[in-house]
C-alpha cells in the first residue's frame, strides 16, 4: 500500500483525505488499513504519534459510509483521548456529513451526552466508564454497533477499567469487526484478545527501543535536597516548550503554582481538574499561552501537540510502559525532542526497570551520584558516565513570560 488512492475509499473520503494532506500512510496504516477493509478484526502493537487513530479510522469511516446501518463505538482510556478521537474521525467524515456522533466522556454534560444519543448518533467515543452509566441509565443501545475499536488497551487495564469493558461486551452483538489497539501486548492483553477478537491479524510498528530513536535521553542523579533547584537549572538551559511528569495531582499543582511564582509560565492538568478546566489548561499550552504544563500520567497518552520540545521526568512512572509515553509526547511527527530524567537515591529500582524495558537482557549500569547522557542507537542504548559541572545562571536566560 503506497497510498489511500490504492484503497478504494468513498469518494467523500478521498476529497477529505485530501483535503488532510494524508497521502502517504504510516506504517501502522499500510498494515492495518487493507485487511480491516476486508472486515478482518486487528490486534495492533503501535505507539501514540504514529497515525493509529487514522488507521482505525479509515475503515471505521469507510464503514459507516458504505453501510447505512452500520455503527461505530471506540473506546479510550481518558477523556482527553477521546476528545482527540472523535474530532479526527469527525474530520475524516467531513463537515457535510449526515452521520451524527456523540463523545461520551466523565467530567462532561450528562444533559448534552443524553440529547447527543438522543439524535441516534452512529458513532460513538468515550470512557468505560461513561459509557456502563447510560448502558445501565438504558438510555445507551449497542445493538447495532457492529464496528468497536478498543484504543490504548493497556491503559484501560492499567486504569482498572477490565470489568466495565468485559460488561460493555456484553451490550454489543457477536457478529461485528473488532481493532484493538495497544503500545504494548503483555499477557493480558493477549487474553483479551483471544476472548473477542475473531481470528485477528496482528499488526506491529515501533518496539519500545525503536519509538524513541529521535529522541535524545539524559539522566540526572540529584539528591531530594537539590532536585528543584536542577530542575530550575535545567528549565533555564532549555528553550522551547517543555512537560514536567510529576507522581501525584497535589504535586502537580503545588509544582504549577511554585514554578508561577518564580516566574515561570506555567499550568497543571490531572485528574481532579473539571473537564472544561482541563480542555482550556490543554488549549492554552497549544496555543503557547502558557511555555510548561506540569502533568501527572493522565497526560501521557494521547496528548498531541506538536511543538513539545522537552519532557523533563521530574519524578519516574510507577510503571516502565508509562516512561515510552511520558516521553512520547516529544518527537512527534518526525520532529526531535528531549527527555530527562531526574533521578533520587529511591528511584534506582523505578530506573532499572525502565532501563531494562528499553535494553531487554541487559543490566543498567552502577548509579553512582554523577551526571549520565543516554543516547539511543538501532542497537542498543548506552550510558556515559561524566564529572558534574554545576553552571551559575547565564545572564542570557530568559524564564516565559
């Protein structure tokens, strides 16, 4: 598959792919593309940032534009997600479309969800969770949602949302085509699959080694008592538009607030925050209103804003997967980016765990209190170690407005 025009989309479609500038597919498209057109259902291993969205849905749209009485339900693990979902696939459907869709998503509207379903939209976006509460409110039907796209899978295990997707399952009809889409394929996932995907065709792009080639890794070992004031340092010596992981939803905010009144520009988003509160934190950082976004792992998945230059890992993921995404939202769409982990005395099993999950088989090397670069190559990732320079303010740095 060289192009879209090999396919044999709707018409509709092709002008809207035009008129997207998508002409040649990514890899995870070229793959999944073709056999999902022919109604084959798909496990697919690729990370955010590689087209995945389009590569469910093409066929998705090509589905509902082909068949009448076709319906589509994707499901994602967080609100932004699903937010960014359903405004690529109402892209994809054009601005004429008659195929009405509704985002059903926590933090939103309920009266605006039920006045969405009640217009009989055909496709569907949103959270496990939302989608049980009108399953059991009743004022959800999936009997004619013969298309299902699960998106991020591991997250929505991760989240703990297994037993709303398996009661999900229960609502749609047997006979459909499923995508499940996951940056990574461990046991569970596999079992999900075998449990509702028909004979699926399984498609891979971008190991965990591989998706973060373009960007340039370091690792910084500080102490608890000076790791804010390296984390300032290395905020100075950086241009550009930087995301700052922290542990917790209080520490993103007390981080926010901190980095405000040292006259930084910055916001928080978590969990916590409204969703109308989030969608203007997330608006204002693309519009580079603001230059840093602290965040918790909410933000780690989906989040596609183009001109993220640094991701500074203020504190490690609880989980190694989390530190691909974490990193993720640099780099993107063939652009280089920069990764930085700040590394305290009790983060030596957090890193090595990480470390192995990049450099499978090999032992991080001892983490003596030095400054290491990590650089990534095709074939393996090493670490070098060097005397810290401990560098005064340059006159020349300039904190965001």
């Amino acid at each position: 598959m060289e192009n879209f025009t090999m396919l044999g989309l709707p018409e509709p479609l092709m002008h809207t792919l035009a008129h997207m500038q998508f002409s040649v597919p990514t890899p995870i498209q070229a793959q999944a593309i073709p056999p999902a057109l022919k109604g084959r259902d798909i496990l697919g291993s690729a990370q955010t940032g590689t087209g995945k969205t389009a590569a469910f849905g093409i066929p998705l749209v090509t589905k509902l534009m082909s068949n009448p009485r076709g319906c589509a339900l994707v499901m994602t693990p967080t609100r932004e997600l699903a937010v960014q979902v359903i405004e690529q696939l109402q892209s994809l459907l054009g601005k004429r479309s008659s195929i009405k869709s509704a985002l059903l998503i926590g933090g939103e509207s309920m009266p605006k969800q039920l006045q969405q379903l009640r217009n009989r939209p055909r496709l569907i976006v949103g959270t496990p969770g939302r989608i049980n509460d009108h399953l059991t409110r009743g004022s959800l039907m999936l009997h004619d949602f013969n298309f299902l796209v699960l998106d991020e899978t591991d997250r929505m295990m991760d989240m703990g949302f297994t037993i709303q997707i398996e009661k999900i399952m229960k609502y749609l009809p047997k006979q459909r085509q499923t995508l499940l889409f996951s940056a990574t394929l461990p046991k569970n996932i596999v079992s999900i699959s075998e449990k509702y995907l028909i004979d699926p065709l399984r498609v891979s792009v971008d190991a965990p080694s591989s998706a973060v080639e373009k960007i340039k890794q370091e690792i910084l070992h500080v102490t608890d008592a000076e790791k804010y004031q390296q984390l300032l340092t290395q905020l100075d010596a950086r241009e550009g538009s930087i995301i700052i992981f922290v542990k917790t939803k209080y520490g993103a905010e007390k981080m926010a607030v901190k980095l405000s009144k040292a006259h930084y520009s910055a916001e928080a988003i978590h969990g916590d925050l409204r969703q109308s509160k989030r969608d203007r934190v997330i608006s204002a950082f693309r519009d580079r209103k603001h230059r840093i976004l602290v965040a918790t792992d909410i933000a780690a998945r989906g989040l596609d804003i183009p001109h993220i230059e640094h991701v500074i890992n203020y504190d490690l993921p609880q989980c190694p997967e989390d530190y691909i995404h974490r990193i993720g939202r640099t780099a993107r769409a063939g652009a280089e980016g920069s990764a930085l982990c700040l590394i305290a005395p009790a983060d030596k099993r957090k890193w090595s765990a990480i470390y192995s999950l990049l450099n499978p088989g090999e032992k991080p090397a001892n983490m003596p209190h030095k400054d290491h670069t990590h650089k990534n190559s095709n074939k393996k990732h090493t670490f070098k170690s060097h005397k810290r320079t401990h560098k005064k303010k340059a006159d020349g740095y300039k904190k965001a407005a």
